[in-house]
C-alpha cells in the first residue's frame, strides 16, 4: 500500500526554501533529488560515484605510503634507497589487495609456457602480442598469466566523509 504525502502550504514551502538557502550541504542534497531543467536527474558528483575506489586508494596510501611513492621523483634516489621503499609499499599494499578483493590468474599456466588460445577467446581476458595473424586456435608462449578478480569487497563509505581526501594533513604540535 503506497501512501501519498499530502502537499505542504505555501508557508512551509517557504520556510523550507530559507532553510536551503541558508544550508549549503542541505542545497547539495535537494539539488541532487530534484530533476535538472532539461527533465533529467542531476548525475551525482564524479568523487560520490567513485567513492568506493577512492577509499580503496586511500587504503593503499595508508597501509603502504602508494601515493607518497608514486608522487616522488625517484630520479635521484639510489637503487638500494628505491629497494628498500618498494619493500614497505608492497607490504601494505600487497595487504590492502588481499583484504578486499580476491585475484586469481586469467591462465593457470606458467609463465614462459606454450599455450593455445581456441577459437572465440575472450579478448578482455587474453591479449596477443608478437605476430598475430590468421584465424585462432593460436599457439604462442604465455608472457603473463593475467588477473581476474573473482570478489571484490570494497568498504562501504559513508556519506558524511569526503570521498576525494585520499590521505589528511598531518601536523606534528
């Protein structure tokens, strides 16, 4: 059973009008439900959509300083200086991957392995690289066994937290 809400007066509209004039957060959210002018919903923000991902990638700078790494110019850095770094990001973030989401190979094959790829493959799934020409099946060394996610977890993200901070400030007092 569907119950109609009856239609607010005048006043009330009016007073809630003030309210989301005077509320930023609150505008964000009307505008969000209300339909845009040429009849379409407003598409959420790209950082609300994606906020799933982001705290994925907050995750990797947390638990393994990924971002720090990926923004500093290695350039001059020494290759044992580089090495040991690499050792801390790929611990947490190795951490991260495994905690929400579960990987397994596209070919169960080893790498360096003659493998054949039968007619109708999926080329999302296996890239040919090299010579390629004819018609599949196709017989070639496996180069890189692939990954296929097979679960994923994502963390739920809550609506009162910005989804676009991947790491805060951090001020030493």
């Amino acid at each position: 059973m569907q119950t109609t809400i009856p239609e607010p007066s005048f006043f009330a509209r009016l007073k809630l009008a003030f309210r989301v004039l005077g509320d930023a957060s609150l505008a964000r959210e009307v505008a969000l439900l209300a339909p845009a002018t040429e009849g379409t919903p407003v598409e959420p923000p790209p950082e609300k959509t994606h906020a799933s991902g982001l705290a994925v990638l907050a995750l990797l700078q947390r638990e393994g300083r990924l971002i720090d790494f990926l923004k500093e110019d290695v350039s001059g850095f020494s290759d044992s200086d580089i090495g040991a770094a690499a050792r801390i990001v790929h611990a947490g973030s190795r951490k991260v991957v495994e905690q929400y989401i579960t990987l397994e190979p596209v070919l169960k094959d080893a790498e360096g392995a003659n493998v054949t790829v039968p007619a109708g493959f999926s080329a999302e799934r296996i890239r040919l690289t090299g010579n390629v020409a004819g018609q599949p099946p196709f017989r070639g060394s496996l180069k890189h066994h692939g990954w296929v996610a097979t679960s994923v977890r994502f963390p739920a993200v809550s609506e009162a937290l910005d989804p676009r901070v991947i790491a805060p400030a951090e001020v030493e007092l």
